[in-house]
C-alpha cells in the first residue's frame, strides 16, 4: 500500500511530499537527507543543532525516537539550527 508522507525541512529538499510503499522509518528520511546534503550522519545520538518532529511533536517523545515508523499523512519536519555569534 502507498504512503504519502509530506517532508518540510529548513535545507534541501522542502515542502515535498513522499510517495512511498512499504515501511518507512524516521531513520531513513533523516539519513538520506543528510547524505544528499554531503552532511556527517550523527550514528548514535542527534546533534543538538539537528530538531526532528514528527507530526508537531519532537520526535524523543516517540517511544522508538528515530526507528519510528512513519504512516500515510505524516508530516516529518527536519530542522538544522543555525548557528550564531559575533
């Protein structure tokens, strides 16, 4: 069965939506991401600059975090948080 997933991010690939069959985790959209961006894949815990909701809700409220499975008309936003100083 067909999921469609709608995707925002504040860097590369924005406000699309993701036509997709089968499982689908967090994990996967997140890393896939990254390397399309050339950006190191954090491997155990998430930059604190990196912010990942998952409907709304931070995705650490989801009891499996980044192996969430994501389900038809999700909405996955990931953020990198710019950095500033002077």
């Amino acid at each position: 069965m067909q999921k469609t997933i709608k995707l925002l991010t504040n860097f590369g690939k924005s406000n699309e939506n993701l036509k997709v069959e089968g499982t689908l985790r967090v994990r996967e959209v997140f890393v896939s991401l990254m390397k399309d961006m050339n950006i190191e894949v954090p491997t155990e815990e998430l930059d604190p600059l990196v912010e990942i909701l998952l409907n709304g809700r931070d995705i650490n409220f989801y009891s499996k975090k980044l192996d969430e499975e994501l389900k038809d008309g999700d909405i996955l936003e990931i953020y990198l948080t710019p950095l500033g100083g002077g």
